[in-house]
C-alpha cells in the first residue's frame, strides 16, 4: 500500500515517456512567458516594498521632485525619463540584478563584519530614507530617495553612508594614486550627507563610495567628505535648473556629462544625438532636423521594445496614442489590444489603414504610395500621434 495514496495518479511508471506533459512544459517556457511573469512579479514586489506608485502606467512625478540617483547627468535624457517619453531600449534589469545581488549578498556581509569588527555596538542599516526641500532662487526643489546601507551606531544613527555601485571593470582606476569617484555618484551621497544631517540635526559628513567588478568582484573604495561649495554651486542649482524645465514644459538641451550618456542613453534617437538616426534619409528630413523632439509620441519607423509600448500605450491612452504601423507590424499580437494610425504619404497626403497591403518590416524601405507612386509611405510624427 503506498505511504501517499493520495499521489499514485500522478506517479509516473518509469518505463512511460510522459510525452503530453513534456509538451506543454516545452510549449509554455517561452520568452513572452517569462516577460509576462516577470513584469507581474516586479509588479507584486513593488506593493510589498510601499513602491506601488511604479506600479502606476507613465508615473510622473512633480516637477519639483528629484531622486539623487538622477543628479548631474543629462538634464535632457532625465527630462524625458521623467516625463514619461518611450524608451528605445528594455531597461538591463540583468546588470541591475547582479548589482542587488553583489549588495545583499557580499558587501553587506563584509559591511556588517566590518563595523563590528570597529566597535562591537555598530551595526549596518539596509537603507535610509532622505526627503527634504530647499529653495533656490525662488525654485522650490524637492529631494526624494533611499540610500544604499549605513554604519550606523547603537543608537541608530548615521555614522558612515555608502553607496555600492557595479562596474563591468574597475579599469579606470587601475594605477590612479587618488581616485574620484564619477560627479553624479558624489552628488548622489552629497544629497544624503545633506538629507541625513537634516533629519538627524547632527553633522554627517562622511560617506564611500564603493565601486565594484562584476567580474572578478574587487573592490574601489572611495572616501567622499562633504563638499558645501560643490553642493550649492553644483548640485542644488542643477535640480533647481530641472524644475524651471519641467514647469514651464521647455525641453532642456542635450548636455550629456559623459561620454558614455549618449552611447547608453534610451532616447538617444529621440534626441538626435545617435549616428543611426533609425530612418531614411530620402524618406524624412535631415537627421539634423529630427533633433530636440519632444516627449509625446513614437518616432515613425523606429522599433520600440514590447512591454514599453504598451506602457507607453496605457499611460497615453487619454491622449488618444495609437500603435504607429511600424510598431503594428513588429508586434503584431498589440494590434487586437489597441488601435493603429494609418500610414500616410508625405507627398499626396493619402492615407492607408494598416494591412491594406503587405511589407516585410524593413525601415530603411517602407512601402511606397500605391497612389502617387512618388513617396514612400510612413506613420504619423510625433506631434500628430495625439488627437
């Protein structure tokens, strides 16, 4: 008699091929199963975490509002970030991954063993919370975020901020007797020196910046000491300068701090600052002319990934956005979910409703007019896509 009588249905004989069960098993682990999944756990995380607000289909915030995490870099590639424009890439949640885990699982047991090791009533904090506002020249600014772990003291209070970030190699500091960290990083834990010492009324001033490989997980540490100077000549103007942008809805210019912005930029087409345009020249204007387009809408026959347009979709469906044909035929399964523009002729402005005839998706040769015969056809421009 079997221990679990309970499960002798479902007990495989061992000579049987269970081939149905196999099937499905093979038929249901796919890559668009995954990404649904995926995106439904991030999705239960952020309510278990009281970060439901990202939940939220293009959640903006207010314009006064910024995360340290975002200071000193382009002022242009985080306005669009913030105001919810279609990204042209999926975010590398891998990298951001390895970098939790490198966190979680190694620095903060060395942190911990560390502090101890000092004094024996240090202990290490996870995270903190800074939420602060300052004035500057009559802008008001709003900081916001959560640090990366804290040596605090018995008490509870901040003693030694860190911010640990991941890096394919620590190359650059190879042989450099004094190094820096990147300006944005310094800004980052200025802006939690600053926010901690508010919260505390006592002086921090000390924080570490902790760089390390991916590969091979060595370390950089770098001491980083409060800077008044570079706080209210650098950082607090720049978020102020932020602001006075998204307030009067004036598209900031691009003005990357690095060189490696535009290069890993989500916008860059959007922007005008990449070599690929992602269009024919012969098809729309200049790659010059196509600089500086604002928030709203998709670039025509520019490939966006899946779960950003339907992001994108949901967020702007009260402006009546659209799949562009484009983003019609490279994700074909969206076009039962939502509606399509038609293409259109730049030369005798007739339009076509998607699937009035065949094309093989290629962007640099977008069907021509059936009419005229005298242009290729395209998707609305951004400023169109809205009704």
């Amino acid at each position: 008699m079997s221990l679990h009588p309970h499960l002798d249905d479902d007990v495989l004989d061992p000579d049987e091929q269970p081939t149905d069960r196999i099937s499905s098993l093979r038929e249901n682990i796919t890559a668009e199963a995954f990404d649904e999944w995926y995106h439904e756990w991030k999705f239960r995380k952020n309510i278990r975490e009281g970060n439901s607000y990202f939940n939220k289909a293009g959640y903006v915030p207010d314009p006064e509002r910024h995360s340290p995490s975002s200071l000193l870099q382009c002022q242009r590639k985080t306005y669009y970030d913030n105001e919810n424009a279609p990204e042209e890439e999926e975010a590398p949640e891998g990298i951001f991954w390895m970098g939790s885990k490198f966190e979680e699982e190694i620095l903060m047991p060395f942190l911990e063993d560390m502090a101890e090791d000092i004094h024996h009533r240090n202990y290490v904090q996870n995270s903190m919370w800074v939420d602060f506002e300052l004035e500057h020249d009559e802008t008001e600014v709003h900081f916001r975020g959560e640090t990366d772990p804290v040596i605090c003291d018995a008490q509870g209070n901040p003693i030694l901020i860190t911010e640990i970030k991941s890096k394919k190699t620590l190359s650059k500091f190879e042989g450099v007797e004094n190094p820096k960290p990147d300006i944005h990083h310094k800004a980052q834990v200025h802006c939690y020196m600053y926010g901690l010492t508010k919260s505390f009324e006592r002086r921090i001033d000390k924080a570490m910046v902790i760089y390390g490989s991916r590969n091979n997980h060595v370390l950089q540490p770098i001491p980083v000491d409060f800077d008044l100077e570079f706080w209210e000549e650098h950082v607090v103007p720049w978020a102020a300068r932020h602001t006075d942008f998204r307030i009067n809805d004036e598209l900031p210019p691009a003005e990357p701090q690095f060189s490696w912005e535009c290069k890993f930029c989500d916008y860059s087409q959007r922007c005008g600052q990449t070599a690929d345009p992602g269009f024919s020249p012969d098809l729309f204007p200049p790659a010059a002319d196509w600089k500086d387009v604002d928030v709203d809408g998709f670039l025509p026959l520019v490939e966006y990934p899946q779960r950003k347009v339907v992001d994108y979709l949901r967020a702007h469906a009260p402006k009546g956005a659209k799949l562009t044909p484009t983003l019609a035929n490279q994700h074909p399964e969206l076009t039962q979910k939502f509606d399509i523009h038609p293409w259109t002729c730049g030369n005798c402005e007739n339009e076509y409703p998607f699937g009035t005839f065949g094309w093989d998706g290629k962007t640099d040769r977008s069907p021509w007019c059936p009419e005229c015969e005298e242009d290729r056809l395209r998707g609305p421009l951004p400023p169109e896509q809205h009704e």
